[in-house]
C-alpha cells in the first residue's frame, strides 16, 4: 500500500477504503454464518413440523403456520409470558426506585459520602455467575438449609417451604434479579445524574427550592433518557431470563410451572429436538425482543446515549 | 459552595441525612455479601458439619471439601476448570482483538458501506443470541461440530456490544491523524493497527477482555446444548447436573464447595480491579 503515497493528499485517497472492507470483514463474516444464517434458519423451521416420538422421527414436513397456531393453542406461552413478566417487574421496581435513591446519594456531594467501596460491593453481584448464584440460594433456602436453620434457631416452629411456594419461588428469582442488576443501574442513573449542568440545580437552590422539588422537577426529567434506556435494556434482559430460574427450580419450573419462563419454554423444546415448535417460539421471541432492541437503536443513534452515559 | 448560609440547623440536617444514608447503604451491602459469606463459611465445613446447622465460624474441612470435590468421579470438576478457562480466554482475546479491528475499519476509513455497517451493528447489538439457537445448533450439527468448544469460541469475533464500546473509546481517543502519520512512516495498516493502535486502546481491551471473559465464563444457556461428553463440560453445566441429581444425598461440603470455587476467582479478581471496572461501566454506558 506504500505505492499510493504519491496520491496522498490532506483528505484520506480514495485507496485506503479497501482497508475498511478487510477489517470489517471479519466481524460480518462470523455473523452471518453463526447469527444470521441460524436466524434465518430458526424461521424456516418454524413452518415445519418436526418432532421425535421416541425414536420414530415426525418430519420435517411443511405445515405453515400450525407451529405458531399449537403454540397458542396450547396456552402454556401465555403463562410463561405472564410469569417472565411478573417476576421481572417484582424485580425491577424495587431496582429502579433503590437505584435512583442511591444514584441521588452518591453524586450529593454536600453528604460526602465514601461513595467508592459501596459501588464496587453493589455492583460485583453482576459479574458473579448466575447459575452458582442460584444454586447458592437453592441451597441456603432449601428446607434444612441455613436460612430454615436461622428461622428456627429464632423461634419458628418449623422451617418455611420457600420452594413449595409459589410467592417465595417468584420472590426468590425476583430477589437474585434485583441483588445482579441494582448496582448496575445504579452506575447508569449515576453517570446520567452527573451530566447534569451543576449551574442548573444551583440556581434553583438560590430560589429556594427544595432539595425534593429539584429531584422532581430537574433531576428526573433531565435523566428520562437514561431512565427509558435502563427500563428497555431491562425488559430486554427479563425476556431472556433462563440461569437463575432454570437452575433453582431444576428446569421445571416448580410448583407447578408457576416461576417456569419462556426462555425455559424454549430450552425444553430445543432438548427435546422439538424443531418446530421451538421454532415458533424463537419467531416470537424475536419479535418481542426486536421491537425492544428498535427502541434501544434509536436511543443510540440519535445520540441520546453514549460516552459518559449521557450525551446532550 | 452555600457555606456562609450554613446554620447550625443546617448542618445538623446533613448529618442526620449522613447517618441515614449509611444505615441505608449497610444494609444493602448486608443483604449483597451475606449470602456470600455464608457460602464461604460453608465450604470449609464438612456435609454433617453443615446438615447439624448454621454457624457464623468456619470450619476445617476446606482441605477435604476440596479433595473430595477433585477426587469425584460424577463431576469433572479439573476439567471443567480448565475447559472454561480456555473457552472464556479464547473469547477475551477473540472478542476484544477482532472488535478493535471493526470498530477500527469504522472509524479510520470513508467508505460507501460505512454508515451501513455502523447502523446495522447499533441494529443488532440488543438482540439476544437464544432466539436463533435453534438454527444454531442445527448447523453446527451440519457442521458436525456439536460437542466441541468451536461453537462456544469462534462466534464471539462477532461481538456487537464490544464494538460498538471501542467505536466510542476511538471517538475520544483516537485522532485519525495518529494513523495518517503512521502511513506517512510507510507502515502498512495492519502494521499500524497491531503496533499503534492496539497500544492506545489498551484501557478499553481491558475492561472489554474482562466483560468478555466473564459473560463466557458464566454462560450457561449455550454450551448446555452444545457439549455433551463429561470431559467437555463447563462449570455452569456441572452445576446444572448438580442441581439434578438428587440434592440432599449429595455431600453439601462439595456442593458449596463447587459453588465456590465458580464465584471467588471472579469475585477476587474482581475486589482488584473494581474502580477500573466501574469507571468502565459507566463510561460504556451499554452492557449486554
């Protein structure tokens, strides 16, 4: 490439745009073959009907849309949806209200508090696996596990079935959402809150204004942005909740399929070499997903989110 | 800066708001490292140990928990240490080198398709990889690669959240003179992304080798449908078979054992580098 210096003028030549292509072309490579291809394929699949019964194969034969018809005929996705949806939103109130209060705490500077050891403990759940994290709590919540020991040591007659339960299975995976994804917010709210123009709340300080109104009327619209994108990342990453689940309740879902979610109803499927099926399922799932990750895109693109969390 | 309106009503009112907040915050970090503790307490107590009930002390079964966890014959634990070491290494280095490159193609030349591929990375960067693991798998099976780490491995060249995270890494600190410079010294580009580029993205390959390793290391979903044979397997899917076979007539001394040995190495390594981590948190502001 050296032979193109005599072209070389005070705008890039025209030569080098070749090297855009070859360092690209990688990343696009990889993807079509693992993501795209797949996905495509993932579609094609499901207007087919494949399935074992035992060792007799069924298929693949071309049905059109009775995978996507069963699935709704069977009614089992509804339910699953409801469940993702009510233990995300069990965990995510909790996390956005304790994030935006903590948010609020750190960047007051007039508090002076030691705000770096508390974000490095809040937000390391995040990093910890989800599964050991969730037979963690199978194990300190299983009926003559330490949780059970402590409740009766304090005078319980006998032990809480946490898992026989269905308010304290949710409530569990709920719990573990909220302990993984709380500080990760956290720093997110944080960052937004500190692109925030000091001049702005001073001046509302000088007029008296009280340190709740600011919040309510600077702080919380300034940080919309933030707060839609964290709510959409959120519901993006409920959607996709499998680990935790899967692993406390041993892939059933107990009781009674009640905190079962639908990654879990495709993970079955996909086990079971239920091809169509899962099939559907997967369109599905994409299209919830994709309508999300739209949102997300155009946050993003119009630059509303970026370096420093928060772009004006 | 409101030090001359200060009363003492005032600084009273900031302590009191002070004091508050601690509690507040001690307790979260209460309710965030308990469990953690108990694991840690646990995994040094043998299975009668744990099964008479909870102690706030250690024991002294680590040793035995340890040698009784790597002696058994149902789980692989040694492999399973080790295959997902060298499975989470391949995607740090994989994840973060081949993005740098993308990321690099984007920001460094003019060319027609450049805004294209730009948007269509920012398209799919939120979309989750289990709605296409159907196809997925079938193709590996095509490819006859199932129950292999190729699967687990070569796709991460393709790691849209990395990319788009150096993109903006670049767009504050990497000046497309340094490159132009680099040319005008006669190196060829690929010489200058290796020597001079690499260098000056360095803080960011950091903290994305470390979200790279770690998503890998704690994958679960994936190689639970693509490894099969015990030698194969990964930590997450031997806690899965954990969790399945019959729980209470396991040795708990193990059970927590395992547990442990998943959570501490990350979290120790974590406890080092925390600011550096969180400082990147905040500065990608976009995390898968």
């Amino acid at each position: 490439m050296a032979s193109k210096s005599e072209t070389f003028r005070k705008h890039k030549s025209v030569s080098y745009a070749k090297w855009g292509y070859i360092f690209i072309t990688p990343f696009f490579l990889t993807y079509c073959i693992f993501s795209l291809i797949p996905l495509v394929s993932t579609f094609y699949n499901s207007f087919f009907e494949n399935y074992r019964v035992g060792l007799e194969q069924i298929g693949p034969k071309f049905i059109g849309f009775e995978n996507y018809l069963e699935v709704f005929r069977q009614g089992d996705i509804i339910k699953y949806f409801y469940n993702t949806v009510f233990i995300w939103l069990v965990g995510f109130i909790p996390q956005i209200i304790i994030s935006l209060l903590l948010a609020v705490l750190f960047t007051d500077l007039s508090l002076k508090l030691r705000t770096s050891v508390f974000k490095s403990i809040i937000y390391m759940p995040n990093l910890i696996m989800a599964s050991a994290f969730s037979m963690l709590f199978f194990a300190l919540f299983s009926d003559n596990g330490p949780v059970n020991n402590m409740l009766v040591s304090m005078g319980m007659k006998e032990g809480y079935r946490f898992f026989a339960n269905v308010g304290s299975t949710r409530g569990l995976i709920a719990l573990m959402n909220f302990l993984m994804w709380f500080g990760n917010t956290t720093i997110l709210l944080m960052a937004g809150i500190m692109g925030i123009d000091t001049s702005i709340i001073e001046s509302a300080q000088m007029d008296g204004a009280s340190s709740p109104r600011i919040f309510r009327k600077i702080t919380l619209p300034l940080i919309r942005p933030i707060l839609v994108y964290v709510l959409i990342t959120s519901m993006i990453g409920g959607i996709q909740m499998f680990d935790v689940p899967q692993i406390l309740t041993n892939g059933k879902g107990n009781p009674d399929r009640t905190s079962m979610t639908l990654i879990m109803y495709l993970n079955k499927h996909l086990y079971s070499k239920n091809f169509g099926m899962a099939g559907a399922v997967s369109v599905l799932l994409f299209i919830i997903t994709a309508i999300l990750s739209g949102c997300v895109f155009l946050m993003v693109y119009r630059g509303k989110i970026g370096t420093g969390g928060l772009k004006k | 800066m409101s030090a001359d309106f200060m009363n003492a009503s005032a600084k009273t009112s900031v302590i009191i708001k002070r004091v508050l907040a601690y509690v507040f915050l001690i307790i979260l970090i209460f309710i965030c490292l308990f469990p953690f503790y108990i694991l840690m307490i646990n995994s040094t107590r043998s299975h009668p140990d744990i099964q008479k009930g909870f102690s706030f002390l250690p024991g002294r079964s680590l040793i035995f928990n340890i040698r009784n966890l790597m002696s058994n014959d149902q789980l692989p634990v040694v492999r399973g240490i080790l295959n997902s070491l060298f499975i989470s290494s391949c995607v740090a280095v994989l994840s973060t080198y081949f993005s740098g490159m993308t990321a690099f193609g984007i920001h460094a030349y003019r060319f027609r398709l450049r805004k294209a591929a730009y948007l269509f990375i920012l398209l799919i960067m939120m979309v989750p990889t289990q709605v296409s693991a159907l196809g997925f798998i079938r193709l590996m099976s095509d490819f006859k690669l199932m129950d292999t780490f190729i699967p687990l491995i070569i796709p991460s060249i393709a790691a849209p959240i990395v990319v788009f995270f150096m993109k903006q890494y670049m767009e504050s600190s990497l000046p497309v003179e340094i490159v132009e410079a680099s040319r005008i010294d006669g190196a060829n580009e690929f010489y200058t992304f290796n020597r001079i580029v690499i260098p000056i993205l360095k803080p960011a390959i950091a903290v994305q080798a470390i979200f790279s390793f770690v998503s890998s290391w704690n994958n679960y979903f994936l190689p639970a449908l693509i490894i099969e044979s015990p030698r194969r397997k990964t930590l997450p899917i031997l806690i899965a078979q954990l969790r399945s076979a019959d729980f209470l007539k396991f040795d708990l001394g193990q059970v927590y054992m395992l547990i442990a040995i998943s959570i501490f190495p990350v979290m120790i390594v974590y406890f080092f580098l925390s600011k550096f981590i969180v400082r990147g948190v905040a500065l990608g502001s976009v995390k898968g």
